[in-house]
C-alpha cells in the first residue's frame, strides 16, 4: 500500500486516459489503471481524483472488487477513515473473506484507534495545564487574603 510509482509510470497512465478521453470513451481498464496509479503516486490531490474516478466505474452496479478496495485505500490515505470503512465493509459484504479487505479495515480501525487516543492525550494534556494554570491563580488568591 505504500508503494508510490515513479513519475515516468504515473506519465504514462495519464497519458494513456487522456488519449482515450479525447476520442470520446474511456475504457474502465485505463480508467482503473489511472485511477489505481494516482491513489498509488502519494499525493493528495492526485489520490482524491482516482478515489473519483474509481468511484465513476462504480456507477452501474459495478461493484467489482478491486474498485472498492482501492477506493477505501485512497480513503485511508487522505485519512477519511469513517469513509474508508464504508468501503471495505461492502467489499466485505460481496467477499467476506478477502484477506486484503480485512487486513486494511484492521490498519484502518488502529490507525483510528491511534488517533483517538492521541487526541485524548492532548485533550487530558490540555486540562492538566488550564488544571493548574487554575489551582496556581486560586492559591495566589488566596494568599492575598
């Protein structure tokens, strides 16, 4: 998942989709190829645009396996984690046991775990300072009485 291709492969793709695009149709092979190429390339305007151009193969009751799963990995990526779930939760209802599926949702579900109790620290670090920010203006307070 975290491989990212070079520029002269992702050249290619593009290069591929927008020959096809500018005869009027684009193949759902090119299209994927593409798509599955930005989502790889690292870059979150690029994963966002082949997380929609997977999502516009999916359109016709497609829901072909490999679309789902890339677009919950591009999900991940951008750190839609909620989204991504969604994902790989329907690859799952359609593949129950695809290893690939169940291994992202499982990266998915700790890497939300990780974030939750990040944020939990920083909040519990946040109350601990305003905590005794408060408890040393009290006693100031106080010995002036």
């Amino acid at each position: 998942m975290d491989e990212i291709l070079s520029k002269e492969d992702v050249k290619r793709f593009e290069e591929a989709y927008n020959a096809e695009l500018e005869k009027g149709q684009v193949s759902s092979d090119t299209q994927f190829s593409y798509a599955w190429c930005l989502i790889r390339k690292g870059d979150k305007n690029d994963i966002s645009k082949g997380v929609f151009l997977l999502q516009g193969l999916c359109h016709s009751g497609a829901d072909q396996r490999d679309y789902l799963y890339f677009i919950a990995e591009g999900y991940y990526k951008l750190k839609e984690y909620k989204t991504a779930l969604r994902y790989t939760n329907r690859l799952l209802q359609i593949e129950p046991n695809n290893r690939q599926a169940i291994e992202l949702q499982e990266k998915i579900n700790d890497q939300m775990k990780k974030d939750g109790l990040l944020g939990l620290g920083i909040l519990g670090g946040t109350a601990l300072v305003v905590g005794g920010a408060a408890a040393l203006l009290g006693m100031a307070f106080a010995s002036r009485k």
